[in-house]
C-alpha cells in the first residue's frame, strides 16, 4: 500500500466466540497524535489473553462490545512520528506492547502509540522473534523483577514454565541468580534445562506439592480452574513466601487460605514499559535470554493461530505474519 492509503488489513471480531468470528477486513488506518508513532506492523504476537478476549473473557470488559481488533505483541518499524516524540525516528525498527490492556490492535498493519510504550527491538531478533517478546517478557520480568524483587539464591517455582511466559521466567530468573524449579510435561524437561532451570518436575506424574518446599515465589501461569494448582501452590512456600497467580488472579477463598498458611498470593497484570523492553533486548542480544518461537502464520490464519494458542500445549510462542 502506499504511504496515502488511508486503509489498511486488520483482523476484526464483530461478536464474542470462537475463532471463527476473526475475520480479515479493511480499517482505518491510524494517525499518530503528538507523542505518539505510527509502526508499520511487520510480525504480531499471539497471547492467551488474545484468544480469552475474543471469547467475552479476558480483557473483554476494558474493550467493550466488538467490533474490536486484537493483538498487543508487534515489532516493525516506525512510519511517522508525530510532535513531541524525542526517543524513537522514522525507519527504527521497534517492538512493544502498546495500550496494554486497552485496545492496541496489533493484529493490523499499523499501529500508533506513545513512543516510550516501544523500544528498538533486539538487533539478534528478525520480526518473528522479536513479536513473541513483549508481553510475555514483560509480564515475567515485571513478576520478577518489580513485584517480587528476586535476589540470588532464592527458589523460584514456574507453572507451566514451557509456555510464552514460562520460558522468559525461568530464564529471567535464572539470570537474576535464582534457584529455579519448573513444571512441565516430561517432554519439554531436557530443553527447560537448558534454558537454565535447576529442577524439573513432570506435573502429569507427579504431585508437586508432595516434591517441592522453602520456595520464596510461585510464578503460577495455570491457576486454580485447572487441578487447584493455585490452591495447592501455597503448600509450597517458606513463611512469607509470595504467589503471583497471573491468569486468575487472586479470589478470597485463596487469599484466605494464603493467609491462614502465612503466605502472600497477589494478582497481577502486566503493563507497557519501554525502558523493561530496553533491557530485554540488551539481554536477548548478549544471549542471556532466548526466544522461543513455536509457529509463524500469515495474518490471514489468524483464527488457525488462535486454535493452537488455545491447545495450551504450545512450546514457546504463535505469530502472525503481517507483513512480507
């Protein structure tokens, strides 16, 4: 398209549903506002809270009633800039996870955001890699980092450590010197291990209660719909020890019965940070961390995509191809 077209492909949803209900359509193309950028979308990540969303679920509440675009997951390069913006300049390639959780529609040909909700993307990464980043990286580093302040030598149990978020907290954790203990089916232990985690434990075998103890922080990525894992992570803590529960936060039965053992369970949500995208990218490049892709799509199967997001077996992360 050229730079006047004022159109451009998006994967819309006009009702709640299934994947079905994506479809490729025409939408207007946006215009940067001061401070913000227009990114020419070249890759888009696929995310859990996507396929939660479109079903009435997930962010559904701060996006209202479709018709709406999703996507929060792009890396590409800047188009426009407009007044104000200091950091960034036409042709930068950068990635982000803009608007989070408002409307982003990143599962289009462009978008605009401020400029700080982007930083240059991992020169190691092409557009794939670097769109299976954001949110999942910025979601574990946020636990990690802001909300749990990790220190060397603490135990640190990831849930569901192979998927988009898992695979950045062990490593993350890792790199913040802790002693990590991942859950995963058994055939995704050898590669776990290899991204730096110290104890491996087969969740389909084995009640991880009944193996694990003294951990400082649960990163739980499953929740309590599936098995209690929530419920019966407190079980695993030290006195005072902390669970972040990431997909279905924190209900009062929970939180009483975390109090009750002495320990703390929080919700939690990620939000934009360019500046934690920053030293992501500076921690991808010197190979500290590394990203793991399980499919590329083009934007057209973007209801495919969402099909496999849905599985919950995937290793790693989905894209959608935007651009060629």
């Amino acid at each position: 398209m050229s730079h006047t077209a004022p159109t451009m492909r998006a994967i819309t949803q006009s009702a709640f549903g299934g994947p079905e209900v994506l479809r490729v359509t025409e939408a207007p193309r946006p215009v940067p506002l001061p401070t913000e950028v227009l990114v020419r979308v070249v890759s888009a990540g696929v995310n859990p809270v996507d396929v939660k969303t479109r079903e009435g679920h997930g962010m559904a509440g701060v996006l209202g009633e479709p018709p709406f675009v999703l996507g929060w997951d792009v890396s590409g390069v800047v188009e426009e800039i407009g007044f104000g913006v200091h950091t960034l300049e036409v042709g930068d390639e950068v990635y982000g996870m803009p608007w989070f959780p408002r409307a982003a529609g990143g599962h289009a040909e462009y978008v605009t955001a401020p400029a700080r909700q982007f930083a240059r993307k991992p020169a190691s990464l092409d557009h794939d890699g670097a769109a299976a980043v954001p949110l999942a990286a910025l979601t574990a580093w946020q636990i990690l980092v802001d909300t749990a302040d990790v220190r060397p030598g603490q135990r640190v149990l990831v849930h569901a450590a192979a998927g988009g978020v898992g695979h950045f907290a062990v490593q993350i954790a890792k790199h913040l010197g802790a002693h990590v203990i991942a859950t995963a089916s058994a055939g995704k232990h050898a590669w776990l291990k290899e991204l730096g985690a110290d104890e491996v434990v087969d969740y389909t075998a084995t009640r991880f209660e009944q193996e694990l103890s003294d951990v400082d922080l649960v990163v739980d990525l499953v929740g309590d719909e599936i098995d209690s894992t929530s419920t019966r992570s407190l079980a695993v803590l030290r006195p005072g020890g902390l669970l972040v529960a990431v997909p279905s936060g924190v209900s009062e039965e929970l939180a009483g019965k975390a109090a009750a053992a002495g320990v703390r369970a929080r919700p939690f949500l990620v939000e934009p940070d360019g500046t934690a995208l920053t030293t992501l990218a500076g921690l991808i490049d010197a190979g500290a961390i590394k990203v793991e892709v399980a499919a590329v799509l083009p934007l057209e199967q973007a209801a495919e995509a969402h099909r496999q997001q849905a599985s919950g077996r995937t290793r790693g992360k989905i894209v959608l191809r935007v651009a060629e």
